[in-house]
C-alpha cells in the first residue's frame, strides 16, 4: 500500500467528519431496519457545514458539546439520536474500516437527558366531551 500512495489516506487528517458520515449513509445505514428514518436524520446532520467540515484528527469532546448544547438551545429533542450516531459511525469507521482513529470524542460528552415519558389522565368531564365529539363526527 505503501508504494500506490494509498497508505496516507489511512491518516485521519484526511478525513473529515463529512466523509465519515457520508460513508456511513451509504455503507450502514441500508442494512438496517429503520433506514428511512436514519437517512433523514444523516442528511440533516450533513447540513451542518461547520460541524461537517471538521477534520477527524481535530475532533475533540468540547466541539460535541457545542453542538449538543445549540441543537438543545434550538429546541431540538432528537439530538440525542444525532450523538448517538455520531459515535456509531466514528466506532465503525475505526473499527472496520480500518480508519487511524483517536478514542471516540463522542463517549467522553454527557448525552442529553431524555424526555420524561407522558402520563396524563383524563380529567373530570373530558371523557364525555370527547364521547360527544366522536358522536357528532362522521368519522
């Protein structure tokens, strides 16, 4: 490898997190179940040209952090999945790509707490509001 030049490319230097990503969505994502959602939520990721253009020997916790603490500020909820991914591939590209990786950034952040699950009960008289609004639908 060393004599076609093919051997600098293993560098992480010249990678971007971009590339990775880019890979990622087309090597990965189709054999898993929920391809469709993951694509969509890769593609978005690949709209954040700052966070994109990021050379994978530069990448360091505090840059995940920000954009973890602006996607939340934003009001995004799913950027836990968006972290989540993030390391999958970084763990894939490192592992069976055969990617000259440091240590994953991505496991030294803190994930962002999920969302307490929803209970809620119906309140004295909603049910027979919504019981009469049923009624009064054709559906």
């Amino acid at each position: 490898m060393m004599q076609t030049g093919q051997w600098a490319r293993n560098k992480p230097s010249n990678y971007s997190l971009k590339e990775m990503i880019e890979r990622y969505l087309a090597e990965v994502t189709p054999t898993k179940r929920g391809k469709d959602a993951e694509a969509r939520r890769l593609k978005r990721l690949l709209n954040e040209k700052s966070l994109m253009a990021l050379r994978l020997d530069k990448a360091e916790p505090h840059i995940f952090a920000t954009f973890r603490d602006r996607r939340i500020m934003d009001g995004v909820r799913a950027c836990q999945y968006d972290l989540v991914l993030l390391r999958h591939a970084w763990n894939i590209a490192r592992i069976e790509w055969g990617w000259h990786l440091p240590n994953n950034p991505l496991t030294l952040i803190r994930m962002p707490k999920s969302n307490p699950r929803r209970e809620r009960r119906l309140k004295e008289g909603e049910y027979s509001r919504l019981e009469k609004a049923a009624k009064a639908s054709r559906l």
